[in-house]
C-alpha cells in the first residue's frame, strides 16, 4: 500500500475500535505513511520482513505487498480471522501470521532483511530483550524500523482527546487518569472528540468491559537512547516530531529549547522514528 490517502485514513481511524477487522483496515492504509518513512530513512521494503508486533496485521500485509515475504506475530492472535481476512480481499498471498511474544521469537538467527516496529515497545514487557530478539532475527546490514512516543505526550500516553484539552495525565498523574477516562468512556462520552469506535475507552465501556493499561514502559527520549545504544544496532536516523500545539504556538528559539530539556521534550515530542541497523 503506497498511495497515501489522508481522508481514508481518517475515516478507518473513526472506525477502527468497531472490530478486530475494522482495525487491520486502518493498518493497512496508515501503512502508506510508514512505507515513506521508511524510504526516507533510506530503507528499502524488499525481501523478507517480520512485523513484531503486528496487532491485527494490516501493516505486515501492505509490508508483504512490497517484500518477497513478510510474517507478522503479535503476543495475541488479533490477527486471526481478520488479517487472514484482508489477505484474501488484498489478494497477498505472500503472508503469514503467528502467535508468539516478541521477547522470545521463534526464528532463526538472521532470517529477515527488515523487521518493523511500530508503537510496540512501550506494550512490552521487557524492551531491551525485545531489541535483542529483534536484533538476532536481522541478517547482518538488516533494518530495524522503530517507532514510539515518550509516554508523557498526548500520543504517548495513548489517551483520547478531551473537547477541551486539558492533559490529564499530566495534571493526575497516569494511574487517576487512566481511571477518569474510564469513566468518561463509560458515562460520558460526549466529553471526548472521538467517536464511538475511535476510542477503545468509549468501544469497551459501550460492551461492559473494563478497559486494562496495557502501557508497559514507561518510555522517555533518554531511556530509548540508551536502549538503543545498549542494543548493538547502529542508528542510522532518528526523527523526533514536535507536536503541532508546540510547533505552531513556540517561538522557534524556546521550542529548541525545550526539545532538549527532559521532562519538556517528553511532553512536546509526540513521534519518534528510527531507523537501525545490524552491524
């Protein structure tokens, strides 16, 4: 999938938390965007390619569209009967899925050329064990793909938005906050800018489930540097991407600033995109 089409893109975004299938949609045409990410970074998409934590599996679909072969694994089987789904509507029959924990691979050394990350890490339970796993997969000059946020930005903290904007989570802190959209999915929902199916606080509220934080690593931009640099990778790019509220409203001067500062850059970066490779 490499035609970018933003209004798609939003409409499969309003709906992705309706199902499983709904969400592997979405995947599949966000993954336009990814694609050119990864070719700004000076990754080419070919040969045989692992998304590590593939969800419902859209992403590793469109991945395999420009590969020789591509297998996505998730440590849940979201995949099953949705990404199996799409392949058949898509027509790519050069894909696999498999149920298995991103720490602990079942593969053998150096059997893919890319393997993909996208928004993973801070779902994991240990990160630089899964660097690792992700690292011995690679054959030698291999790409990782990794994408993240720091969990104290909006986008990091995988939060829906409130009409009004107020950052709860950095007005509570993560734990209360977690529990007041909670509640807000459950009795009032209006407050949020999504819609039914665009939050999965408001989607399992709405079926009587209570929603987990499955936020597992707490990510900074220091504590994913120094992942990084303890993984053996090489990095070849990173872009950190400032929110638009920063951008637009930060005299320039003052917003490199405080892109440099911890706890600042944590809340004003909302993407980090790199780009590693295997030596």
């Amino acid at each position: 999938m490499r035609q970018i089409d933003d209004a798609a893109i939003k409409a499969a975004g309003a709906e992705r938390f309706r199902s499983e299938y709904h969400y592997a949609v979405f995947e599949y045409l966000r993954s336009a965007k990814v694609i050119r990410a990864l070719e700004r970074g000076g990754v080419k998409v070919h040969g045989r390619i692992l998304d590590a934590g593939c969800g419902g599996g859209g992403t590793a679909l469109s991945l395999a569209e420009e590969a020789t072969f591509a297998v996505g694994i998730d440590i849940a089987d979201r995949f099953a009967g949705t990404g199996t789904r799409l392949a058949a509507e898509k027509d790519v029959r050069n894909a696999a899925f498999a149920q298995a924990d991103g720490s602990r691979l079942p593969f053998r050394d150096g059997v893919f050329d890319l393997v993909f990350s996208h928004s993973v890490i801070e779902h994991v339970t240990q990160a630089e064990a899964y660097l690792a796993e992700c690292r011995r997969v690679l054959r030698p000059g291999g790409s990782l793909y990794l994408s993240t946020a720091p969990y104290l930005s909006l986008a990091g903290s995988h939060f829906p938005r409130l009409l009004v904007p107020i950052p709860l989570h950095l007005v509570l802190g993560r734990p209360l906050a977690f529990w007041s959209y909670r509640q807000i999915g459950r009795f009032a929902p209006w407050l949020l800018q999504e819609g039914k199916h665009g939050s999965s606080f408001i989607s399992l509220a709405a079926e009587g489930k209570i929603k987990q934080d499955d936020l597992l690593q707490r990510v900074t931009v220091r504590e994913l540097s120094g992942w990084i640099e303890r993984s053996g990778f090489r990095l070849v790019r990173e872009d950190r991407h400032v929110t638009g509220f920063f951008k637009n409203y930060l005299p320039g001067a003052l917003r490199r600033w405080l892109e440099r500062t911890p706890f600042t850059q944590d809340v004003m970066i909302g993407h980090i995109e790199c780009v590693l490779e295997k030596a």
